[in-house]
C-alpha cells in the first residue's frame, strides 16, 4: 500500500513538471510571428501606389503578394522582394481611382504559414492651379489698350504734293503786271500813230 506522503510528493513532482513546460512555452506562443504594418495601411485611402510594403515582426520566407480590383479582377504586381523583416512588390501598372485588395501570405520563422488582407481605396488627384497662371490672369484682363501708334502721325502728316499742285498751277497762270504795261503803253502808241494819221490826211496844206 503507497503511502500518502509518497502521492502527495508525487503529485507535487508531476505540477512543478507542467508549470515549468507552460513557462517555457509561454513566450514562444506569445512570440508568434505577425504582421506588423503596412503601406498601405488597411482601410487607407491614397491617390497613388508605387509600392506594396509588409513589415512583420520577424523574417519571413516564401512570400506571396496578390492584388485585385473592386470586381475581383487580379492586377499585376511583380515578385515579392525580402528585405530584413520586410517583404516589397511592385504594382506593374498604374492604379485606377477604386478600391483593391491585397492578399498575402508568407512561411513564418517557426515553419508555420500566415496570411491575410489588407483594403485600400485610390482616390482621385487633385487639382491645384498653377500660381503663376492665377497671378497672370488679372494683369491680362487690366491691361489698357495702347493707342495707335499711326493715329497722331496721320493727325500731323503734312499735305502732300498732289494736293499742292492746284495752288502752284494757279500761281503759274497769272500774268505778271509789267507785261500789262507794255501793251498798254503799245495800244496807246499805236492810238497816237492812228490819229496823227488822219490828221495829215486832213490838211493838205501841212503835207
């Protein structure tokens, strides 16, 4: 017959086994590998992707990186890159405005795969106007009309020849005065001649 000194050690002995098992498995279960952050980050709205980035909180192997559309549609990304304990993929095109999905999966340090998913929505680019374009439109609308350069030389342009020639055609046609007097004085003269003529014909006597 055991005796029940000899059970109670025993059971003592069998307790201090498994608390030392649960203690020394204790931080290995809470160590176990995770995803730490992401870029983007789940439920992140951003206005463009260049790149997939996984932080976990320890290395990781064999990684695996999908990325799908609003409708499921799958959109190329290249091969997952380890870097530490990051994994990086390239999306191979440019992302529409929508929501996508990504899903990964990697082998973590203690042999086990993980997985899971993050969402993310690609909003539209704003637009910004341009200072300079916003600045020059009001010196553009404000700037008086310059006056003509040809209106003030048309105003002083002197008169041209053309319109001259009248004045000078009419100051060519006069007749200058001292031949005025000249035939005066021969009409007078040839007046004189005429009468003394008739005179001597009238006075036989004088002849």
């Amino acid at each position: 017959m055991t005796h029940v000194p000899t059970l109670i050690r025993r059971a003592a002995a069998t307790t201090a086994v498994t608390a030392l098992v649960l203690l020394l498995t204790a931080p290995a279960a809470l160590a176990h590998d995770r995803l730490k952050s992401s870029s983007p980050a789940d439920k992140a709205k951003i206005e463009r992707l260049e790149t997939i980035e996984l932080e976990f909180t320890a290395r990781m192997t064999r990684p695996t990186v999908l990325l799908e559309d609003s409708d499921g549609e799958p959109v190329p990304v290249g091969e997952p890159r380890l870097k530490g304990v990051k994994v990086f993929a390239d999306p191979e095109e440019e992302l529409e405005p929508g929501r996508y999905r990504i899903a990964w999966r990697v082998v973590s340090s203690d042999g086990h795969p993980i997985q899971g998913e993050l969402r993310f929505t690609v909003t539209e680019p704003k637009v910004t106007s341009s200072p300079s374009t916003a600045e020059a439109a009001p010196t553009t609308s404000e700037t008086p009309a310059s006056p003509s350069p040809t209106a003030p030389a048309s105003a002083e342009t002197p008169p041209s020849p053309a319109a001259a020639a009248p004045v000078a055609s009419e100051e060519g046609a006069s007749v200058p005065g001292w031949i005025w007097i000249a035939v005066g004085a021969l009409v007078l003269g040839g007046v004189a001649i005429f009468v003394g003529g008739r005179r001597r014909s009238r006075d036989p006597g004088g002849a």
